[in-house]
C-alpha cells in the first residue's frame, strides 16, 4: 500500500498552465543545433535539434533522424533540472 497522497487538482492545474504557456509556435525554434523540446502528433513530446545537413528529415532526435511524416508543430526550451535538497 503506498502512503502517497493524491496529488493536488489545484497544484496540478497551475503546474498544467505554467508548462503549456511555454509551447511556442515551431516556426520560431532555433536552428543552430540547440537540444529543444518539440510536440508531436499532439500527445508526443521529444527532445531534438536542427540538423542543416538533412533538409528532407531536418529534426535530430537522441536517436537520430526523425522520419516522421508530420513535423512538430510546437517546442519550448529543455526545462532547467530541479536543483538536489
């Protein structure tokens, strides 16, 4: 049995918020080879970079090339990693 309480709908509402006022349009990601964030397919989000050299599947996963069909439509920048107590 876990002693974990159920998370807070209020908390989890402001922390929804604050995350999805931060996706910005794909058009305006960098291209200079940064890691970013990017939505795709509307419920997958992944880490990638723009890769100059490969103008048909332009967007570098961790994996490598992504051969998706549909492109990201949205990014944001990587999250800062919370600090250790």
């Amino acid at each position: 049995m876990s002693n974990l309480a159920p998370p807070d709908p209020e908390k989890l509402k402001s922390l929804y918020e604050i995350v999805a006022t931060q996706w910005r349009p794909i058009e305006t990601a960098p291209k200079n080879g940064d890691d970013i964030l990017v939505a795709m397919w509307g419920n997958t989000a992944l880490v990638v970079s723009w890769d100059n050299e490969n103008p048909e599947y332009p967007w570098i996963t961790l994996d490598g090339p992504s051969y998706a069909k549909e492109a990201p439509t949205h990014w944001m920048p990587i999250p800062t990693l919370p600090e250790k107590d």
